[in-house]
C-alpha cells in the first residue's frame, strides 16, 4: 500500500474530513494555495486501496501536475500507484448522459466509494454544476470530499459553494493570511513598484489643466512637479530585479494580463540584464497548444546557472503548482481577490523552506495593488490565537513589504484628493446638464461651454464605483448622482449586457451556446457575430476592458464556447463513445448518422484521413488518438479493413479444399459471402482495378484464382491484366 505522509496541518485535516463523512457523508477542506491540500485527497485514496474512488477537476492538466508533484515528494522516478482513481474532468461530466453517469467507474453500474470534487468553487458554473448535480443524484449516499482555496464565488453574488454543495460541513478551513502566521507558509518579500508613469503623468497634467479653480489647480501644480521629480529619481525595475531577486539563477513565474500584454513585457530583456544577460525564456497562456511542453519544459529546467523565467497570463491561477519556485512578478493588475491569491501562492509552498519575493509591478501608479488585504487576516489571527493564550502557534506576525513608490503613492493621493475636493462643482455642472437634457447620458469627452470636462468626471464615477481607479464615492454621493438620472453602466457596458442578456435567452430556448456564426435573434442582436468577436478578443488577449475575468466567467457559467473545434470534436466524440457503449466497436458505417443528428461516419473517416496526412486540416492530437483508442478505433480505411477480412475467409477456404474456386452463392461457416467476394476480385482484376500487392496475395494463395468456371486467365500484358505483363 501507498504511504502517504501529511504535514501536521493536512493531517489534522485529513481526520477531521474522515470522521465528517462518516458522520454527514461530506466534508470540503478550504485551504489555501501551497498547503497541499492535494495530498488529502490522495491520501483517502492511499488509505482505501480496494475502493474505486471518482475524483473530478477542472483539467487534466490540473490533475497530471498534481500527480507529479506527489511523485517528486516521494522522491521516485516511478508513477506513484493509485491505480483505484477514476478520473473525470467537469467538462466531461457535463457532456455525459444518465446511462453514462451510473458506468462512470465501469460496467455494470460500479458506484464509487467515494467522490473527490477538486477546486469545488468550480462547481458553481451553471454547465459544470448541472454535471455535478446528476451525479450526485446518481450516487446519492457516496461520501463526497471537496478541495478548493477558496469556498466563495466572488464574482458571481458571493455565492458560498460550500454551503451549496456540502451543506456547511468545512472540516477544516485557513486563510492565506493564517497558512503565514503558523509558519505553513514562509512570509514572503513583498516588492512594489510600477513600470509607467509618464501616461499617467500626461492624463493628470490635462485634468489638472480642466481645473476651473485656481487654487486647486495652483496646488495640483505643486503636487504634479514633486511627483515627476519623486518619479524620475526613483529606481528603474533593472535596479529593483537587481536589488531583490536574491535568488539569482532561481526560477519566477510573470503574470500577464494578456496575450498582447505578455508579448510586450517579454521585450524588456533589460529589465533582468544585471541578473543574467541570457535568462531561459518560457512563455504559458491557456489557447497555446504547446502549452503541456513550455511547462514540462520550464519545470524540469535544471540549469542552476541561469535565472529562469515563466511567462503567462491564465494558465496558473488555480490548481498548479510548481515545486522550487523562488518568486512572482505580477504585471496583471486584478480586481479579484482569488486571482490575486492565487497569483501569489504560486510563490508559496509548505515544502519551502525558504521565502520567496512576490514582486508586485503594475503598469501604473493608479493600480498598486494593497497588500492590507493578507496583513488583515494574519492580525485577525494573531490576535485570535492570542485572545486563547496559544502565542506559540504564532510564528510570523508580519511580512516584508518594500515599497519603493511609496513617495510617489503619497503625493499622488494627494494629487487625486486634491483633485476630486470638487466634486461639489463638477455635481453641480452634472446637475445642470440634467435640467436642460433630462438626463445624464454624458459623452465622454463633452466639455460644458465654462470648461469643466463634465464626460471625464462622469466616466471617473463609474471606474471609482468599480473599483477601477481610486477615489472617494460615498453613499451619500452615489444618492445624489442617482436623484438626476445617473446611469452607472456605460454604453459599451450596456451594450455588452443586452448581447448577454441574447446569450441567456439563447442557451435557456436550445441548451447550448452553439449560436451559428450568421444568427439574429428576434430582437434583432446578432449574436453569432457578437460571440465570434468575443472569442477573437479572447485569443487575441485584447478588450481588456470589455472582456473583464467578471465578463469572462459569466459566459463560462452559461457553457461558452471558446474553441469552436473543441467544442464540435468534444461532441462527436461524445457521439462515438455512446456508439461504441451499443455495439463494443467503432466500425462506423460511412453514411451513419446519429439519432441527434450527428454524421459519425462521416467524422470517423475523416479522423481516418487527417491522422493519415490524406485530408487537409489539423490531425487529431496525441490524447485525442489516445481517447479513440480506448473505446476501439481502428485507424485503418474502412474498405482495407473488408478487403481483409474476405482475404481471410479465402484463406481458411483454400486451406480447407484446396482451391479457390469457389460457388458464386457460397457463404462460410460464419455467414461471410466468400463466394460473391471472389466474383469481385475476378471482375476488378479483368477491368485492371485490383492492385498489384493484392495479386501477389492472392496467387500466393492459389495459384488459379482469377479463373472460374467459365473464365481463362487473360493473356499477359494486355488491359486486362492487372500486373500488366508480371
């Protein structure tokens, strides 16, 4: 049996889950990136090695690195043995039928021991939890353990999936900032910095300018010519990376915001140049198809001699983690406290003994990202052990933060405040707009006929509601804009919900988001087109501003198609798969259509063909080979395939009367029409259509075989003959 050693805090948590599911049948552990958490749920199935334990994740992907990871901790080159796990990944489960569902662990119905759902915030996208909610209906008295950092949806009505899913019973919970505080985690190095302010700088310069009132534009001034000043002597991020990456030949992961964004940042070589001059470059984002390889690639990177680094922009947000990292550097400035934990667990890991730095780099002074989020938690826990009198529990009461903006984030606060101290004003500019239009519908760049850039101001309001850009908006402030009609969403906003809203409507009348690309709905929105564009920007890595991870996880909830391919090779498989449950093969007839619909005969010779190099188009991949495999493919041409098997049967009739001649209405012992296969090997070889290589074969058999009772062989090197004149 596999033995599994759990860190005291897995461990204490490992129990705590046992006992909860012999008690409730379920149990969620909420622990945070780095804790491996996922060496519970191979522990359970360690512990029940004569059990069929179903475990479901995101990816496979996901589940692959965690497998290695628990390799790597045992310290062997060999696969770890848990041959009793059925894995399934969400995706999957949701695409199955309820036969399909009751066989998941094999037929006839094999009901797991247990049920594993890995990142189970997850659960809550509405295709990926349907999935989940019929199969727990399917087996509704297996033990489910849940594994996730985090129980909450933030970006989806703060939903608590563990409430949902497991009825509250949290066997054990800890928050980032608690994993530091106990030592779990080592406190990391904290670097804040920016890397562009002349924009920034730019933008105040003009909104200052707009200022009617000259003592606060006297002010700003002041402010303005300090901070470029401040801004100009402060440090360049060559200093910084040469500063604080003590581990200088160490690997780091970069995040990126987007594909666009990442090729960008991945210039500026000069920014490590005082650290290495030649750094191993990879590069990750989740549409790369060599995506599996730039990771293997980067972790299995054992040159110790230079410094090594990870671009990417989505990719390793949740599930992965990597062993042997020695810090982050975050260029993606995000809204989401998930993201934002996530992103910096990568650098945190029970297994290290020493701290990392998490280099906190956003694009602007506007963005630096407040670390008061984690110092929170660990004084909530500090303070919390204390009030117990268990200070020996409390290893680390802080972490270092090294700002080197922090002068220039203090004069630009008090730029800003300075700034918005008219709010007052520009309220009443907004006011008067209200009176003369009866309404608030503001053009961004609308200047009232005094000066006041009232489209700037009104634009700010909504970012600074958002949480976009800082500033003060009380609700009190809020009120009044709302008593002269304002409108919180922009038109861009407003036009993306009503193309939404079509989305909705769409996947509520069909069940799927499978919108043709010409669709119009009969409110007159073009959806197809609008989807279409939505997956361009996606790939592309642009329309940050639309496409926001909120909007991204919206759509994902309603089962969007990212890849249209996927999407139709995921279903056609789907397709084959249930064909194959019916008949234990997959000699799919050519014209076979399916009962929903789908032409399978079609699809299987033309997987036949791509993989052959005889169709234009992508091949299918190594793991979509290997799926077909699995439910009996044969890669061969349908028409070779029956070619064999009467070469076969004439075979076994030769050996057994010693000729080939053979009755036309002759059938074999099996009901195989041998001696109408004949009639056509003698035709097709008459009309010179039988190949040479199935000559060879068949005179190999017998030497008379074109002849039959009334037919001679023709004469050598005419047309008829098919080996012309061998």
């Amino acid at each position: 049996m596999l033995d599994i050693v759990l860190f005291d805090h897995n461990q204490s948590a490992y129990e705590a889950a046992v006992n909860m599911m012999a008690q409730t049948g379920k149990a969620a552990v909420i622990h945070p990136t780095g804790t491996g958490k996922s060496f519970i749920g191979f522990r359970l199935c360690a512990d029940h090695p004569d059990q069929r334990i179903l475990w479901l994740s995101p990816s496979e992907y996901i589940f692959k690195t965690q497998l290695q990871n628990l390799k790597n901790a045992a310290g062997s080159d060999e696969e770890v043995p848990l041959p009793n796990i059925t894995f399934c990944t969400y995706a999957k489960l949701m695409l199955m039928s309820e036969t399909e569902i009751l066989t998941i662990c094999g037929k006839p119905v094999c009901a797991p021991s247990y049920i594993i759902l890995d990142e189970f915030h997850r659960c809550g996208a509405k295709c990926w939890g349907q999935g989940v909610a019929r199969l727990l209906t399917a087996f509704p008295n297996v033990p489910i353990l849940g594994l996730s950092a985090t129980n909450i949806r933030y970006l989806d009505n703060q939903r608590d999936m563990a409430d949902e899913l497991f009825d509250g019973n949290i066997a054990s919970e800890m928050t980032l900032g608690e994993a530091i505080v106990r030592g779990i985690l080592n406190p990391p190095t904290y670097v804040l910095s920016v890397y562009s302010w002349k924009q920034d700088l730019i933008k105040y310069e003009r909104r200052v300018r707009q200022c009617r009132s000259r003592l606060v534009r006297d002010e700003c001034d002041r402010y303005l010519e300090e901070l470029r000043r401040t801004l100009e002597m402060s440090e360049g991020l060559d200093e910084i990376f040469d500063k604080h990456m003590t581990d200088r030949t160490g690997k780091y992961i970069v995040f990126c915001s987007s594909k666009e964004h990442m090729d960008e940042m991945m210039q500026h070589t000069d920014w490590f140049a005082k650290v290495d001059a030649h750094p191993h470059v990879y590069s990750l984002y989740s549409n790369d198809p060599g995506a599996e390889r730039a990771f293997d690639d980067f972790r299995n990177d054992s040159d110790d001699t230079h410094l090594r680094l990870l671009y990417c922009i989505d990719a390793l947000n949740e599930g992965v983690h990597i062993d042997g990292i020695s810090g982050v550097i975050l260029l993606r400035p995000t809204v989401s406290p998930i993201i934002y934990k996530q992103q910096i667990g990568r650098a945190l890991s029970a297994s290290r003994k020493e701290s990392s730095v998490i280099f906190d780099i956003v694009s602007n002074i506007e963005g630096i990202w407040s670390t008061d989020a984690i110092e929170e938690e660990m004084q909530l826990v500090t303070s919390y052990y204390r009030s117990l009198g268990e200070d020996e529990l409390i290893v680390n009461e802080h972490f270092r933060i090294i700002d080197e903006v922090h002068d220039c984030r203090v004069l630009f606060e008090k730029l800003n405040d300075t700034l918005t101290a008219s709010w007052d004003l520009m309220y009443q500019k907004a006011n008067e707009f209200y009176q003369e239009n009866k309404d608030l519908k503001v053009p961004c760049r609308y200047i009232t006929p005094d000066g006041y850039a009232l489209g700037n101001w009104i634009a700010n309001q909504r970012r600074i509601r958002k949480g976009q850009i800082p500033g003060s908006l009380s609700e009190e402030r809020i009120r009044r804009l709302d008593s002269i009609g304002m409108v919180w969403e922009s038109e861009a906003d407003q036009k993306w919900e009503r193309y939404y809203a079509a989305a909705k409507r769409y996947r509520e009348k069909y069940g799927d988001l499978n919108v043709p690309a010409k669709y119009m709905d009969e409110m007159g929105v073009a959806l197809g087109a609008w989807l279409s564009d939505i997956r361009a920007w996606k790939s592309a890595g642009g329309h940050q501003t639309s496409l926001t991870p909120e909007r991204i996880q919206k759509l994902n909830d309603l089962g969007m198609i990212w890849d249209v391919l996927d999407y139709y090779w995921e279903r056609n498989y789907t397709a084959a798969y249930r064909y194959y449950l019916e008949h234990r093969d997959l000699n799919v007839p050519a014209g076979y259509v399916s009962e929903d619909g789908i032409r399978l005969g079609t699809w299987i010779c033309r997987m036949r063909a791509l993989l052959a190099g005889t169709a234009k188009g992508t091949p299918p991949t190594e793991e979509q080979v290997r799926r077909l495999d699995a439910i009996g493919m044969v890669w061969s041409d349908l028409g070779e395939m029956k070619w064999e098997k009467g070469f076969q049967e004439a075979e076994d009739y030769q050996r057994e009367h010693g000729s080939l001649q053979i009755p036309a209405k002759y059938r074999s012992q099996s009901g195989y029409p041998l001696g109408a296969w004949m009639q056509q090997q003698r035709r097709q070889y008459k009309k010179g259509r039988l190949s040479a290589e199935r000559i060879r074969r068949l005179d190999n058999v017998s030497g008379n075989w074109y002849a039959g009772r009334w037919e001679t062989k023709p004469a050598a090197g005419t047309q008829a003959d098919g080996r012309q004149g061998l």
